[in-house]
C-alpha cells in the first residue's frame, strides 16, 4: 500500500505544480513556423532528476544491507527506469510540442503515460525505494502515517480493483469528450488535470493488477480488468477513427499548417488508442496469465513490504 501511495502523491505534486509544463496552446508565430523542441520546463526537470536520485540512494542502500532479494531488485531498478525514461520522453520530449500540433502525436502522449510509465512505474515500486533514501526519522514518521486506519482506509476505497478501473474508465472518456478535449488544449491548467487525471488513474488501475493483485489466486480478476479495459478503450479509438467528422476543431489550424488532413489526423489518432492500446492491455493479461499458471508471483512482485520494513528500521 505504501508505496505505490507515496508515487501517487509524489507524481500527482509533480504535475498539479507545474501548471505551464503541458500548455498546449499556440501562438500565431508558432503556427506560421512550428518547431519542434525539447520542453525543459524547471519543475518537470527538477522532479524528474530529484525522483531519479532518490531512487538511486534509495537503491544503494538496499544493495548494501545484504544478499536477500538483489537479483528483484535490480529487475526493479530497470522497470523503474524505463518508466522514468517514458515518462521523461512524454513530457519533456519533443513529442510534448508535436502534440499541440498533431492529435494523433498527442495520443501517442497520453497512451505512453498511461500503458508504458505507469505500469512500469508500479512494477518498479519506486515508493518503498525512495522511502530509504530519507533520514531513519522520516522514514518511521512517513510508516507511521500510511500504517493510520484512517490512511488505510482511504486508499482501500480508491485502489480496490473495481474503483480502480472505474476511476481509469471515467478519465479516459470523459476527457475524451469533444468540449473537455479542446478545453484541456485551450488552456493550461485544464490540460495538466487532464494529464494528471489519466497518469494517476493509470497508475491505481496497473497497481490493482500488478500490485496487491500480483498474485497467482487473483490472476482471473486482473484478467477480466484488463480485457474489459481492451474492449472499452478499443471501442473509444474505434468511434474516434470512424467518425465521419471532426471531433476536436482545435486542431485544424495547427493541423492544416503542416499541410496535413485533420480528419485524417483524427483518425490515425484513434487508431492509436485501437490497434496498440489494445496490443499492450493483451501484452498485460499474458503477464497475467503466465504468472497464474506457474503459480508464484514474479520476482519483481517479491518486496511487497518494503515500505514497512523500512519505516521500522531503528
């Protein structure tokens, strides 16, 4: 529970206090001439390197108290980093610019967060690794809050399967309507609770199936959420790229001057949330499945206590 509660608040801090990262909006000049840049704004870098060093000191000093586990902890290290490293290529990349051009580019932005960070991130559990880079004190203060029957509670309410993948479902089509699209293209602020709300809401949906689900009794549940959240985000991408119409007008000027069709935008767009989103979500279940049927948890599912055990180290 802890940790993947300390990565929820450390990455939803990360993008609600960077209200200016994620502005999609673009001025006359830069539609005339679009350039595509590297998006080195102060807080993402900032966190960014401070959740990487952290990691790291935390990583080290796990290797350094003894034998048990380094082999799952090294594999953890580099699930950590390759959801570091994709997160990093979503909001920092020039792919955060393509996006205010393109909506296909900016799909590919959000199934990036959302199917390639987030469940990495969790697989990862960089929380209970960060909690060993703080000083002994603070790692018993933060134990002690998130060991609070109230905290318990609490996340018990949001990370249960079942609210998990509702709370996921809801993000992705609500924010997907026409009018709260373009609000979240319009205007900064908008746009970074849209990206907060998919992030986390990703984040919940892969912890109930690599997380408290990561065990062999619970494979046919994380199975059913992964393939009834297959088929609902299939159907979203399909209804995207059929669409006679344009669903989001806010791209036809960017779109239009790059000399592209943004129908045809639209559509490869879709098409992105269809064919690879549902790709990755069946990638998911085999996981899922392989893991069910050998019967024990994988080896990165094994430092589910981490977290605990640290806040109780003297």
């Amino acid at each position: 529970m802890a940790p993947v509660t300390l990565l929820l608040n450390a990455l939803a801090a990360w993008l609600l206090l960077t209200p200016n990262a994620d502005a999609h909006v673009l001025t006359p000049d830069e539609l005339a001439a679009p350039r595509l840049e590297w998006t080195f704004t102060p807080w993402v870098v900032a966190l960014l390197a401070a959740s990487l060093v952290a990691y790291l000191i935390g990583y080290a000093r796990l290797q350094r108290r003894g034998e048990h586990d380094r082999a799952g902890r090294r594999t953890r290290l580099a699930l950590f980093l390759g959801g570091w490293l994709a997160l990093a290529a979503a909001l920092v990349s020039p792919l955060d610019t393509l996006g205010a051009l393109l909506f296909s580019a900016h799909m590919v932005q959000h199934e990036t967060m959302m199917l390639i960070a987030a469940p990495l991130c969790v697989l990862g559990r960089p929380a209970s690794v960060w909690l060993w880079a703080l000083p002994r004190g603070a790692r018993k203060a933060v134990g002690a809050i998130v060991r609070a029957r109230a905290f318990g509670a609490a996340w018990g309410s949001i990370s249960a399967p079942v609210a998990a993948w509702v709370l996921h479902a809801a993000a992705l089509w609500a924010w997907h309507a026409p009018m709260l699209f373009d609000a979240a293209l319009a205007n900064p602020a908008v746009h970074t609770l849209q990206h907060a709300s998919f992030l986390i809401t990703a984040l919940l949906f892969w912890w109930a199936i690599f997380g408290e689900g990561g065990q062999r009794r619970d494979g046919g549940r994380a199975m059913l959420l992964l393939f009834t959240t297959m088929v609902h985000t299939s159907a979203l991408g399909a209804l995207i790229t059929l669409a006679p119409a344009l669903w989001y007008p806010s791209y036809v000027e960017p779109t239009s001057s790059l000399g592209l069709n943004p129908l045809r935008d639209q559509q490869l767009g879709g098409l992105i949330m269809w064919v690879p989103g549902a790709l990755a979500y069946l990638i998911g279940a085999l996981a899922v499945c392989a893991r069910w049927l050998m019967g024990t948890p994988a080896p990165w599912l094994a430092d589910r206590d981490a977290a605990a055990r640290g806040s109780s180290v003297q």
